[in-house]
C-alpha cells in the first residue's frame, strides 16, 4: 500500500476547530486492514476499485460510485479487491450527527466524489476557513440524503445461526435448509426463524447475497463473468446475470461505470 498527503500533524491548539480529517493510499488486489476502530464517524470511499467492509453486525460491499459509512467506535476491517484508490474522511462528532448511527452503504454523487477528493487535497476542513465550512456542510448534506442500496449481508447474532453463515459462506455448503441445520444442531423451522429475525433474510436469501457478493469481488479482480457464474453455483453465465440485475439493480459490465 502507498499512502498519499498524511494530514499534517498541527498544534493541539488546531484540534478543535477541525470539522474534517482525511487519508488517502493505494492498495493492491488483496489487500486490506487490521480491525480498527475510530474516535470520529469514517466514510469509507474508493474512487478505483472495490471493497468490503466488515464489521460484527455485517459487510458491506462497495464499488466506485459508493461507500461505506462507519460511525465513530464502530470496530471494522477492510479488505481491497483489485487496485483500489482509497479516499477516506473522519467527521467530528456534531458534524456527523445527521447521519445514520450504524454502518451503511451509500452512494457517492458526482458533486460528492469532487467534495471527497477536494477534503483529501486539502488533509483537514477548518471551521475557521469559510471555504472550509461550506465545504464540509455540503459533504454532510449529500450524505444525509443517500440512497439505499443492497450490498450489504447482515450477520446472524445467535451462535448456532452464526455458524450456519460461516457455513453458507464457506466453498462447500451443506445442501438444503434440513441439512445445514442439521450440521448446527437446529431443526430447520428453528434455523429459518433466526435467520428472519436477526439478519431480515431468509436462509435462502441470506446465501444468496452472500455468492452475489463474492461474485462482486470476484468480478472486481478481473475474472470473466462466466467464471465467476461457475464459482457462484449458477447454471449459466445468463443465469448469474439475472440474479446481479435482480439484486443490484444493474448488469455487472454497467457496475463498474463511474458515476456520472
């Protein structure tokens, strides 16, 4: 990983007029992050590249026109698929308050990807620069209105549901509900019931996301989509396309377009 422009450490005096800080590096297919965690709120935001973000009640997959909200104390990790361009801001507590008090992917406009790089040429928004201030209102203001998106897999919280997701997420899942259950010490009824419950998706739903989302990955480091479709347990390439289409509300050779 090369890492660009450190913010410049300033005098403690400086400390509370800073309304923003931000990072910005290179990352290699590959590669990613230690689970961290943050004093200030963190929008997460490649502007080349796909990402997960993982934290204990999900991951969040975001390509180039998205990103990932993590609020401030929230423990996550990040891994990097393809040659990712990170571009990442920490926003101090009021100034975040509009925004949504658990992790969330959202998406990253035309004018909100200029704010982003802009911040990061900058390192830091003073409060006491008028530019500065209107800079950082208008990030705040594009943030608190995005839009929903599914990229997200909720994670199950009781443990036997836990490791039925470890399951489905591993490269041999067990077959049908009745089986993987089984492999849990659940009755199947029982194990639908908690997956509906604590993630919001059934177990078919929920294994679904989670080969769409490895798909994501998968495509975002360069493997055909027939591959990919293959590895992902569809019967066709055509197959695989429906089912991203479905869920992501675009085709996987549209996903990766910049946003306009």
């Amino acid at each position: 990983m090369t890492q660009i422009r450190r913010p410049i450490r300033r005098t403690a005096a400086d400390e509370p007029f800073f309304l923003v800080r931000s990072l910005g590096g290179e990352y290699a297919a590959g590669q990613g992050t230690h689970r961290h965690a943050h004093d200030w709120g963190q929008l997460i935001y490649c502007s080349a590249g796909v990402m997960t973000v993982w934290t204990e009640a999900g991951s969040w997959v975001a390509p180039p026109h998205w990103a990932v909200w993590a609020p401030a104390g929230v423990a996550h990790q990040i891994r990097f698929a393809g040659a990712c361009a990170l571009r990442t801001l920490y926003l101090r507590a009021d100034l975040a308050e509009p925004l949504p008090g658990d992790c969330a992917v959202m998406r990253i406009s035309g004018l909100l990807r200029e704010l982003i790089l802009r911040t990061v040429e900058l390192q830091m928004l003073d409060q006491r620069d008028p530019g500065h201030r209107a800079i950082a209102e208008l990030i705040v203001a594009e943030l608190a209105r995005h839009d929903a998106a599914a990229f997200d897999l909720p994670a199950p919280t009781s443990t036997a549901a836990r490791k039925a997701a470890e399951l489905l997420d591993g490269d041999a899942a067990p077959a049908g509900t009745p089986t993987l259950a089984r492999a849990v010490g659940l009755s199947a009824r029982t194990l639908e019931r908690r997956f509906l419950a604590e993630t919001g998706l059934s177990v078919a739903a929920w294994a679904r996301q989670a080969r769409l989302l490895k798909g994501l990955n998968r495509l975002a480091e360069g493997e055909p989509v027939k591959v990919v479709a293959d590895a992902c347990g569809y019967a066709s390439p055509s197959a695989f396309v429906a089912a991203f289409k479905a869920a992501f509300g675009t085709t996987p050779g549209r996903y990766f377009a910049p946003s306009p």
